[in-house]
C-alpha cells in the first residue's frame, strides 16, 4: 500500500510539473504573439487565453485547494502566483508601443492590451486582499480599475469589477451604480444585466410597499428594491408598483438628504434604466412589451422627477436666503448634481417627457402630469433667479463631476456636441444653471409642450396653472356636447340616460378602443346599430395623449378630431358623458370590491348608463376593454363587459 501511494504521489507531482510546464509554454507564446502583433493578438482574444490558462485558473485552482485544506503552504503558493502575474502585467505594459493621444482606444491594439491588463492587475490586487492581506483594504484593485476607465472609458469591464468590489464592501448603492454604469457603457455584454439582476434578488425576494419612515437608508433601500422590481420586468403588477411608487414619494417628503453622493447614484442609475427601457422599446415588435417598458419609463421618471425636485427646493430656499453665486455652499452643489444629470439626460431626450405624459395618463389621468408641473415649478424659479448670469443657450463646459457620464450611450449625444476638455477648473455652479436654464428655455420655445412659457413683459418663466387648463378643457367639452342643437329636448333626454323608447344595445368604450379599432367605430355609427357612451375620463385622456409623435398620440390625434366633429352634431347613436352622470363611489359594489384610482372614472360612468339602460323594456349593455383587469372588477360590480374583438361583428349588426 506504501509503494502504491508512494506512486501515485510521484504521479501527482509529476502530473503538476507537467502543468507549470504547459503554463509557462503557453505564456511564452502568447507573450510572444502580443509583441510581434498586438492586432492580431487582440483579434484572437490572445490576452484573454493567456489570463485564463496562465493565471486565472491557477487562482481559482489554489483558492479551492486552500478552501478544503487551510494549508499555509497553499497560501504561500497562491501568493507567490499573484506575484508573479503581478510582475508579468506591470512589465507588458511598460514594453508596449502605443499612441497614448488616440482618440478611439479600440483603433490602437497596444493600447487595447494595456487596458485589459490594467483589469487584470486589479483582478490580481483583488485576489490578494481577499485571500492574502488580513487588512481588507481595497484601495489597490479599485484603483487599478478606475485606472482602466480613465483609459477605455467605454469598455464596460471596469465599472463591473468596480460592482464586485462594492459587494466585498458591502456597499448595496454602489453595487447598483457601478452594475448600472457597466451596462449604459457603449460596450457591454449580457453577463453585467444577469450580475445585477442576481444582486437584486435579495431586494426583490419578498415584495412588499416600504412603510412610512423618515429614515433616510430606509429610503435608499427601498428606491433600491422599486428599481429591482422595475429591472426584473413585469414580475410584479402595475398597481402594486403604482402603490410602491406612492409610498416611496411618500417618504421622500419626510427625509433630509444625508449622504448626497449616494443620492447622485440613485439618480443616476435610475437614468440608466429609463434610457435602456427607451433603447428597448425602439428594438422592440411586441406591442404588450413596448407598453409595459413605456409604463416601467413612467414609473422611473417620476421617482426621478420627485428626488431631483426636492433637491430644487432646497437650493431654492439657499438662494432665497441672498446668497451670490460665489457664497453658494458646497451642500448646494451637491443638491445641484442630480438636478444637472437628470437634465442633461433630457437635453438629447426631452421626446421623453411626451412619453411620461402620455402613457402616465394610461396608468392614472393627470396625475403623472400633475407631478411633471410641480417639478417644473420647482425648477422655473431657479432659473429665473439666475438668468442674469446663466447661460439661456446651456453651458457647454464639461465639468469634473460629468467624468463617470462621459462614456454612457445615454449621454454619448450630448458630450459629443460639447467639444470642450474635461476640467476640474470650470465653476460647477454657473455651468449646471446653464444647463438648467438652456433646458427649460427649449421647453417654453417647443410647441409640443405648453406648460412652461415665457413671459415677456415681466422677463420669466411661468408655468401654466394645471386647473386653469382643466377649467378650459371642461368648457370645451361641454360647448362640444351642446353646440347647433337641432332638438334640445331629444338631446337632453339621451344625455339623461332616457333610453326607454330605444331597442338598441348600450356600450361604454374604453379608452383603447378608440386608440386601436376607431375604424370599427366609425362603422357601426354608419349603420346606426347601436348606442355608445363616450366617458369624460376617455375625453381628457385623448386630449392628453394628442400631442407627440409615436403611434398611440397619432391614434389619439385622429380619434379626438373625428370625436370633435361627431358630437358638434347630437345623434341618438353617439353620447359624450356629462361629468355629473356618474354614480357617486360609495353606491359602487357598497364598498365590497377595491377599485383602483385609474379605473374609477370610466366604472363609474358604466355603473351610472347601466343603471339607466336597465330602465328600458329590452336591449342589451356592456362596457367593451381588452383590460383584463378592468374586466375583472367590472364583472365584480355586475358589470357586463365585451373584449373588443368579441364586439366587433356586434356592432356592424344592421
């Protein structure tokens, strides 16, 4: 037996000097190949077969080793492999030749081995304060990786060991941050998305809304988990994020900022996001993921709207205090940062803001667009307050704090319109007002958006007052529903609901069905086959989602054109309703059934037009949605409802 482990130990040796043997050969080459051609090298994946063959598996080899054994003597054999690859790295990279002025790092080979090999002597430093060192002290490898970004700032690489590094430090904001900057990097692969979406899961493991708390790490974590939720797609339903959303903007109100940075990453990383829903959502064919990333979009952006809009109003409050440009605080130009990401996002993107508009007003009518107004009235008095010295057409200086930014496709646009050096020396104050001041005045001077004007008598800007708006759109309405009355009374006697004389059936449509069949609506009122209720809540929804253009606000531009034109004209077949006829909310279902706020108005005015129709001796009522959630409630409240499919051949009856 002696003999026979005496064997297989001269084996076992013999097969591990075999290894280092094949290691060094294969080193060797590979080294050689890097210097005679680093194109070739780099096109081949040269460097990433000598990583992985010379060290990396030699790393993870004695790692295991020590794991099981605890052995000093694998300890010291692992430390003197780090050292080595340490000594290799260091070396290649003084020995390189490459143009250290070139503009695209990709187009030089030695430059693109230097960067790589920056990566790795930060894997090294890694390996050796996890396994080695007994202080953790991390400064080494991160400092190797922000090295590799400052050279390759569109590589990705870095930015995702800089996430690894922030989970050994246990430091949630910047695993998100770091993840997300590695995907928003121009160059990314699928492994940084499933790297934060299984850091995620311990936030999203056991869904619930955050409880009211004034604790500001309570507000970090849970914004963290709202973006879990949002990242892992349609995991959750849209009411429950609705209700999270609420609740989390809730507690914004009650929370100072205590750590500004970890704000500016939360600002930031929820930036990504939106830009990718955006980027998704153009390569996208399916029409249910194109709403839902555009519902996801509304979600994020609001979040992002209340952050930046609390800290408007504190560096509202600072300059109300009298203090010049030259006074402010560092605390405001920390308060300013996320306001001056957020809006140089939107400079290149401010489509986006159309989008929030009009898909919020999908998930609840005007509310989205309530919140947009309050963060423009927020916004609009800064800039007044700095028009004497802020640029009205946006700085284009590039300040030290857009450093991190620079390599993001979501702001790839705007840095490469500002061909400006990067400085530490320009005044970050007067540059973010710029950009402030450059962003609303585009606002004000863009027909598409009508809340943000300028006034010229008193030289400022002014947002439009919303229920001034509500008043003019109710007025409009109404002067649609009564205007060349040719038989008032009949009218009157149809709007009242009086269909006791009428054997036709009743619908109440939603708001989709104008938007996606308003062909088969135009059918039906060609034959006059049946009676259909136009809601109020449908009315303000078009008028909401007319302006822009993607293909939802085109549909809604043509529905509310043909809608304006047909009900100038009382016919027995069409009924806009009338914002009294409605049931009141505690008659409905007695309190028994939850109804969500989006979908009150349009249950509602059903509940109120049944109630009418069931008056009538014959003919038959029902609201028609392909809303499966609306269904649901609907039939809760005894309220017959027909999928739009299912209705159509219905309503080309003759």
């Amino acid at each position: 037996m002696e003999r026979d482990l005496h064997s297989k130990s001269k084996e076992t040796q013999s097969l591990i000097q075999e290894k280092k043997l094949n290691r060094n050969r294969i080193l060797e080459l590979c080294e050689d190949i890097i210097r005679l051609d680093a194109g070739y090298a780099i096109h081949k994946r040269v460097d990433d077969t000598l990583w992985n063959a010379c060290f990396y598996s030699r790393f993870e080899e004695l790692k295991s080793d020590f794991k099981k054994s605890k052995s000093e003597i694998t300890l010291l054999q692992l430390q003197g492999e780090l050292d080595r690859a340490n000594s290799f790295f260091k070396m290649l990279i003084l020995d390189l030749t490459f143009d250290k002025d070139v503009k695209n790092v990709s187009n030089d080979p030695g430059l693109m081995i230097a960067y790589k090999s920056l990566i790795y002597l930060g894997d090294v430093a890694r390996y050796r304060t996890a396994y080695i060192t007994p202080i953790k002290n991390w400064t080494e490898s991160w400092n190797w990786y922000e090295k590799a970004y400052e050279l390759y700032p569109t590589g990705g690489k870095p930015h995702a060991q800089l996430a690894l590094l922030s989970v050994y430090k246990m430091n949630d904001i910047d695993v998100l941050y770091y993840n997300c900057l590695s995907i928003g990097n121009s160059e990314t692969s699928p492994v940084q998305r499933n790297n934060l979406d299984h850091f995620l899961l311990k936030y999203t493991s056991n869904p619930s809304v955050p409880v009211s708390n004034d604790n500001f790490a309570y507000f970090i974590d849970s914004s963290i988990t709202f973006f879990g939720f949002l990242f892992k797609f349609n995991t959750v339903g849209t009411e429950f994020l609705l209700e999270y959303l609420t609740n989390l903007e809730g507690n914004l109100k009650q929370i100072q900022f205590q750590d500004l940075t970890k704000v500016l990453k939360l600002v930031t990383s929820f930036v990504i996001f939106v830009h990718d829903c955006e980027m998704l959502f153009e390569s996208s064919n399916q029409s249910i993921e194109k709403q839902l990333l555009r519902h996801y979009q509304v979600l994020a952006f609001s979040l992002l709207l209340s952050i930046t809009k609390e800290c408007a109003i504190y560096v509202n409050s600072q300059l109300e205090n009298g203090d010049t440009i030259e006074d402010l605080a560092d605390t405001v130009i920390e308060h300013l940062l996320p306001i001056s990401v957020l809006v140089t996002w939107l400079s290149n993107y401010v489509r986006i803001i159309n989008s929030f508009i009009s898909y919020g007003a999908m998930l609840r009518p005007k509310e989205f667009e309530n919140k947009l107004h309050e963060w423009a009235n927020s916004i609009v008095p800064i800039v007044n307050k700095v028009s004497s010295f802020a640029d009205m057409d946006g700085g284009n200086e590039i300040i030290s704090a857009d450093a991190l930014l620079i390599s993001l496709s979501a702001f790839k646009d705007y840095y490469n319109s500002n061909s400006k050096i990067l400085s530490s020396n320009t005044d970050s104050a007067i540059t973010i007002f710029s950009r402030m001041s450059g962003f609303i005045k585009r606002l004000s001077e863009d027909e598409k958006f009508n809340f943000i004007i300028f006034n010229s008598q008193e030289g400022q800007y002014i947002v439009r007052d919303n229920s001034t708006k509500r008043k003019e759109l109710q007025k409009m309405m109404k002067a649609l529903a009564t205007e060349k009355l040719k038989d008032e009374v009949k009218t009157l006697e149809i709007q009242q609901g009086n269909f006791s004389n009428l054997d036709l059936p009743v619908y109440v449509l939603d708001l989709n069905c104008f938007l996606n069949i308003l062909n088969t609506v135009k059918s039906w009122l060609m034959s006059k086959s049946c009676i259909i209720i136009v809601p109020y809540d449908v009315l303000q929804s078009l008028d909401t989602l007319k302006n822009g253009e993607e293909r939802i606000n085109i549909c809604a531009r043509d529905a509310i054109r043909y809608l304006d034109q047909r009900l100038r004209y009382p016919s027995i077949n069409l009924i806009g309703q009338n914002p009294e006829e409605q049931t009141p909310m505690n008659d409905i279902g007695n309190g028994t059934v939850f109804i969500p706020r989006a979908y009150l108005s349009i249950l509602q005015c059903s509940h109120y037009f049944k109630s009418k129709s069931d008056e009538r001796i014959s003919g038959e009522f029902a609201m028609v949605t392909d809303n499966p959630e609306l269904t649901i409630i609907a039939e809760d409240l005894h309220i017959p409802v027909i999928q739009m499919e299912s209705w159509k051949p219905k309503s080309r009856r003759t």
